[in-house]
C-alpha cells in the first residue's frame, strides 16, 4: 500500500485511478476526483492493478468556537473482484495512523452506506454545516446550516466532537 502526494502521480496512474473510480461509483466524472484533487491518496495494488483507492485532505474546520485539525476520507472504494477482504478496512487504518502521526483532531467522511465506518469506529453527528458548493470547477455558491446526515466523524486521540454549527472552510470532501 503506498500513501502518494496528488502532485506527484502520474499520468497512467491517474488514469487507473479513473478507471476504478469509475467502475466503483456510476456516474462519476471522467477524471480521477470528483470536485477537486485530495492531498494524498492511499494506493493499493494487486496483481498490476490499481484494487483500491483512498483519498485524503487536510483541512482545518471550525466548529462552534473550535478550530479542529481534520483529515477528510474522500472516494474510498475497491475494485468489485476484490471486495470481502479487508483492503478498505486497512486503508482506514492507514489513514488513522497517519492522522495520529500529524496530529489531527478527527476524520471526517460523508456515507449514505455506513457499515464499514460503524465497525471502524466512526459516528455520525448532526451538526448545522456550511460549505462552498463547486460544480465542474466553478464556485456555485455557499451551503448554509444545513444537517446533512451522511457525515460521520471520528476522534484521533480523547477529544470529544464538539457541539455548534460546522464550519467546512471549503469544498465538501
């Protein structure tokens, strides 16, 4: 498993990674990220192929009168003929222990399906959330104090999630 800066994948790896995000999630654009690139992606690879993919990006929140140090998981996914043996699991782990290594607060991730994250340790929370909304490269506007219920949050040392309005300072991740 390699953890890979956005900056410095190449070009045939960015068409992998487009590849199996494509094949993971119908409908996704025909490029290697959805909104706007991560900071870093955990890899992993089996027999030659790109099997899985985690993208990671840093950001600093706000959350009531809390400024929080955060990692947010974005696009997790395994290639289908891979799934059932604990690759998504172990980027997560990955992503824990780095986020321990930086010193984060929480990560943070938005999941309609919750499964895996519930068994990893992650809650959801119902915090008001404010966000910039982008569109095909373009800022489209700013959410406000809405509740969206898909995202979930988990601490990285004893910190306990903070009550107040959620304060994304960018892009949704």
């Amino acid at each position: 498993m390699l953890r890979l800066p956005e900056a410095e994948i190449g070009a045939d790896l960015h068409a992998s990674l487009r590849d199996l995000l494509g094949e993971c999630f119908p409908g996704y654009p025909g490029r290697s990220y959805f909104k706007l690139p991560p900071h870093l992606r955990y890899v992993a690879s089996s027999g030659g192929l790109v099997a899985a993919q985690l993208g990671l990006e840093y950001r600093v929140i706000r959350v009531g009168d809390d400024i929080l140090r955060t990692f947010g998981v974005v696009d997790l996914c395994v290639r289908d003929g891979l799934r059932g043996q604990g690759l998504a699991g172990r980027l997560l782990t990955e992503t824990m222990e780095y986020a321990a290594a930086c010193a984060m607060d929480f990560v943070l991730l938005f999941a309609d399906d919750d499964r895996l994250y519930r068994r990893a340790g992650w809650v959801r929370v119902d915090n008001p959330l404010s966000w910039v909304k982008i569109n095909e490269h373009a800022t489209i506007g700013l959410a406000r104090a809405v509740t969206p219920h898909e995202l979930m949050v988990k601490p990285v040392g004893r910190r306990s999630w903070p009550a107040g309005e959620i304060d994304l300072l960018g892009h949704v991740f």
